[in-house]
C-alpha cells in the first residue's frame, strides 16, 4: 500500500478547524478510493518574512498550530517548524523536498522525522514515503497565472511530489485541469470533493477578532484563549497612524508615468493609502487609417470617442498631420463629438475639438441615448476610433435605431506585461486591499485570474466599479460589486468609498 505525508503550507494566520479539516477529508478519501495509507499529515506555517497584512509572528502561529493539535485527537498532525527557523521564507517545493528527505529517515526535524518516519517503519514494507502538497482549490486556480509560477518548479510539485486538493466550494477543478496549462498534470492532481459548504476563512477570524467578536467553533477553544491572552490581530496602538487608514488598490491605466493620477489624489486626500496598479497596456495600431479618416470630415457626420486611450490616438494622428489637421478641425467642430466622462472630454479639447456632448453619459449605453437624441444629424456614418477589446453594447443600440457607425480599432489593449509582480510587490509592501477600485471591463478580464490565485482573502475585501458596465463585468467574473460611482469622476469615486472608511 502506497505511504503518503501530506504537507500544507501558508500562514496559518490563525490555524482554523477548515485547516484541520483538509487533513482528515484527504486521508479518508485517499485510503478509501486509492488504498494509498496517509501515515502522516504536516503544518508548515511561512516564515515571517512573508510580509502580509496582519500577520502573526512565527513562534505564535505555530504556537497555535500546536494548541490545535493538542486539543484533537489527530496523532498523525504534526506541526513543522522548519520554514519558520530559516533565514527567509521558503519556496514550496524547498519545504516538499526538505520534508521528502526527513519523512524518509534523512536529517532529523524532532517532531516531523521520530514520529512520521518511525510510522513508516512500523508498516513493514520498502515502499518510501511520499510528500504530497495537500492544498485548497486557490492554490491549483494560481497555477495558471502567467508568471506566477516557475514552470520547472511547478513541474516537479506536480511530478515528483503530486498534489492532493480540496475543492472548495464554487470552484470547478476538473474543469481548469481539462482546459488549463495543467492538462499534463491532470494525473498527479487528486481532487478531493468537499460537499459542506464553509466561508470560515484566515481572514475572517482576524476581522472577528479585531471587531471583538466570539471565534469560538471557528478555531479550536485553546487557540481563541491564546489569541485573546496575546492580543493578537487588534489593533497596534503605536502603530503609524498612516498605517491604520484604509488600503485601497485602484487598478487603471496610467497616461504618463510622471503625471499624478486624479483619482489617487482624490482618494489620498480622502483619507485613502493607495496602490495605483497599471492594470493595462496600450500598442497604438492603425494611425495611418486613422490620419485617413481624419483628413476626410465630409465623409462623417461626428466622432465618437469612449476612452481617454482613443484620444491619445487622435492626437498621435494630429502630431503626424500638422497643418493638414488644423485645416479639417474647423469642419470636425461643426459636427458633434460624443465623449463618455470628463477626462475624456478635457483630452478631447486638449487637441482642438470643441463640440463635446455627452460627457456626464458615464457609461456606452447612456451615451447611446444622447446619440440617438440626434438621429437626425447622422444620416452618414460617425466615426469611432477605438481599441481591440470595445464593448458591444454602443454598436447594438445604434444598429438598432439605425445609426451608421464606422469603428476604426486604433490601439490594442493587452496586460501589463508586469502586472503579477506589480500586484505581488503591493501586497508584500502593503498587504491585502480592503477596497478593489476597477476602472474597466478589461482590467477586471486581466486581473481575474491574480484574485482567484489568492482567493481566500480576495473574497474578504470589497469591490467598486467606475461605472455600471465596469460593475456588470465585476458580477459577470463572480465578484459582488458594493458600491459603484455615480459619474466617472474622482469626486464621485470617493463618494462611493466613503462608506467603508
């Protein structure tokens, strides 16, 4: 019968019964629907230097982890205080091979090695031990995010060591392996179902602490004497009084890298820190059709311009044409020029154009309307330069009254190419958000994957749409939306934070 160590790593910031839980739920189903013998079971909470919010420091973190086990009777748990005793934190598949090697007879770890390994030995056979990576549902989804992982790292967990998963509740596993970069893994990855539903989390306790509510029956009763005994995760009261206002990530595209965003402003003068995250890129394409264009007003009956990034395209067009330019815009400033919000209507007059309607719209389909209210000035098509990832929702209201549109896709949006590490850099420096700010459908398409990477406690803080249709994407991606600004504006984004200040 195959030997099996199953190894979960994380902060354990609390130990919770859900943590306690995974063990035995893995050891059921491997013994009974593999006949694979789980002889032990190991805690391994990160290192200190794994800088997140609120974390407790190593010695009570494992503390605790030992209390919990103390409390249950579960022999075959041990707690691991290897990564915790290293000069950094460690890697995952560091703390698989180190725990490969002591569960095997190697170097001796105290607790792990004499109680493991002698279990090993008492089975009477030459079969080794296997490290498993006992994990949740999040840590398989964050596999599959472009650079999140080391592909040779994340090769030999999966290969040499395989991996047991819990899956959580609306997670779909077996779906992201069949259509994933881990179909090849699909072999060494268990799933093991779990059918009770359970939103205990790390980071709700922490929250319940900190509001001075009961924890109890959400972690072992010793545990909870022990938090409440050390005063662990209230609040500091030397700590830097920066550091107690609320965490806000706002993720939006940058005009420049030395231009002060109007919305961090706003929100750092509202009583906000603030991590202001490039969630998106631009490539400009197709500015000679767009010069084109440009130089033939005749041909169109006005513009329609959605986001500050198309007038960025007019004004590279601009740059290029010169004189020609200043010779057609007297004829493009008869005509209307419909813009969604202020910024892009104040970009759009940066480069001449004056005939601007539609900037309180807020959103396509309200500018739809102020479109449609002037049919009768668009018997010829409206030009409507725009990016690669447009919505739809324009498009359809105007087919549907009519209207001749002619989209011209003058930039690509893509990714930050750096947008893991830019994330990843925040939340070590910073932490966790306690407030998501999106400001478009495409940042919500591109950071969806990160936020299921670290799921748990992602799902902890609140989300805020720029507008409605940035706020349908949010709810489309699974997430709830609890606030949404009234005008895309940084005055109205503000006031949509305010409430959880």
């Amino acid at each position: 019968m195959k030997k099996v160590a199953l190894v979960c790593v994380g902060s354990f910031n609390p130990v919770t019964f859900m943590h306690l839980r995974m063990f035995v739920l893995a050891k059921d189903y491997l013994y009974n629907k593999l006949q694979w013998n789980v002889i032990g079971g190991i805690i391994s909470p990160v290192h200190d230097d794994y800088k997140k919010k609120n974390l407790a420091t190593a010695r009570q973190r494992c503390r605790m982890v030992e209390l919990a086990l103390e409390e249950h009777n579960l022999p075959w748990l041990k707690s691991s205080k290897w990564e915790t005793e290293q000069k950094t934190w460690s890697r995952t598949i560091e703390t698989l091979e180190y725990h490969q090697v002591v569960c095997n007879g190697g170097q001796t770890d105290n607790e792990i090695t004499t109680k493991i390994a002698k279990d090993a030995r008492e089975l009477e056979t030459d079969e080794h031990v296997q490290v498993m990576l006992l994990c949740g549902s999040d840590v398989i989804e964050s596999f599959t995010v472009p650079g999140l992982w080391k592909e040779e790292h994340l090769d030999t967990i999966c290969k040499k060591f395989g991996i047991v998963c819990i899956a959580r509740e609306g997670s779909n596993i077996e779906e992201i392996l069949r259509h994933s970069n881990l179909t090849r893994y699909a072999e060494d990855i268990v799933v093991v179902p779990e059918w009770f539903k359970n939103q205990v989390s790390s980071t709700a306790v922490r929250e319940a602490v900190r509001q001075g509510q009961c924890i109890g029956m959400i972690v072992p009763m010793n545990v909870a004497e022990f938090i409440e005994e050390e005063r662990i995760y209230l609040e500091d009261p030397n700590l830097d009084p920066d550091k107690k206002k609320p965490l806000a990530f706002v993720y939006k595209s940058i005009r420049s890298p030395d231009s002060e965003d109007a919305y961090n402003r706003a929100l750092t003068n509202a009583g906000w820190r603030t991590a202001l995250i490039p969630v998106l890129n631009f490539q400009d394409r197709g500015v000679p059709e767009l010069q084109e264009a440009l130089m033939r007003p005749d041909s169109y009956s006005g513009l329609i311009l959605t986001t500050p990034r198309a007038v960025d395209a007019l004004a590279i067009a601009e740059r290029t044409l010169e004189g020609d330019w200043k010779a057609n815009l007297a004829k493009w400033n008869q005509k209307p020029v419909y813009a969604i919000g202020e910024g892009t209507a104040a970009e759009a007059r940066n480069v001449g154009l004056t005939n601007i309607m539609g900037e309180n719209s807020g959103n396509e389909a309200a500018l739809a309307e102020v479109i449609k209210a002037n049919k009768s000035k668009h018997q010829i098509k409206l030009l409507f330069p725009c990016g690669n990832l447009r919505l739809e929702t324009l498009r359809v209201a105007l087919l549907e009254h009519d209207i001749p549109v002619e989209f011209l896709e003058c930039y690509e949006t893509t990714a930050h190419p750096n947008l893991v590490a830019l994330v990843r850099d925040q939340i070590a420096t910073l932490g966790f958000p306690d407030v998501n700010v999106f400001f478009s459908p495409s940042g919500v398409q591109f950071m969806d994957q990160i936020l299921r990477a670290e799921s748990i406690a992602f799902k902890q803080t609140k989300y805020v749409a720029i507008g409605p249709t940035t706020a349908k994407a949010l709810e489309s991606a699974g997430y709830h939306v609890s606030a949404v600004a009234e005008h895309p504006n940084p005055e109205r984004v503000v006031a949509a934070l305010k409430k959880f200040q």
